[in-house]
C-alpha cells in the first residue's frame, strides 16, 4: 500500500471555516469515488493561525499505477478539476509514502 500525504493550501478568498467544510463537505463526496481508492482522511490545524498549511489530505491506494490510473480517470479529473476551486494547487509540499505501522490500538 502506498500513500499520498499533502499538505493543503486554501485560496485566499476562502476563510478556515469555509474551506474545511468546502473540502470536508461537497468536495469528499466526489474525492470518495476515486477508482482504487483504499483509504481517505483529511486532517486539519487545530491552531489555524499559527501555522503555514489549512490541512493534511491522505489517499491510500494499493500502488502507485493504481494511483496513477485513479487521476487520470474521469472520476480524477473531476476532483483536481472541484479542487482547483478551493486549493492553491501545488504550494504544499506532497510525498508519496509507504507507512509502517509501530502501534495500533
């Protein structure tokens, strides 16, 4: 399984508040039908105005080609295209990643 972790920029004309309940809204629901998807979660600052990022966005997939082949499907378009509206595209930083597990309760 991989990962890709980014970190979220919102547009300035979007508020905190707007943004999280834009991106943990409407934007979910289209970003829950990515092809392949394994795993979605979206994290956000508990301190807002102290720090660089309005949040941490992680989709799992069971590899990069099926990561690949999600984006490039209608379905991922569709959601780069909805998130374009909301996130400054590109200026956080993005890794993909392979998680290793130390402890789960």
């Amino acid at each position: 399984m991989i990962t890709m972790v980014e970190l979220l920029v919102s547009k300035d004309e979007y508020s905190h508040e707007e943004f999280v309940e834009r991106w943990q809204g409407d934007h979910a629901e289209i970003a829950k039908e990515l092809p392949g998807l394994k795993g979605y979660s979206t994290s956000v600052p508990v301190n807002p105005e102290d720090v660089e990022y309005d949040g941490v966005l992680e989709l799992t997939f069971e590899s990069v080609d099926a990561m690949n082949e999600a984006w490039a499907s209608e379905v991922g378009e569709d959601v780069m295209a909805d998130a374009a509206e909301f996130v400054e595209v590109g200026a956080g930083p993005r890794m993909i990643v392979e998680e290793t597990v130390h402890l789960e309760e």
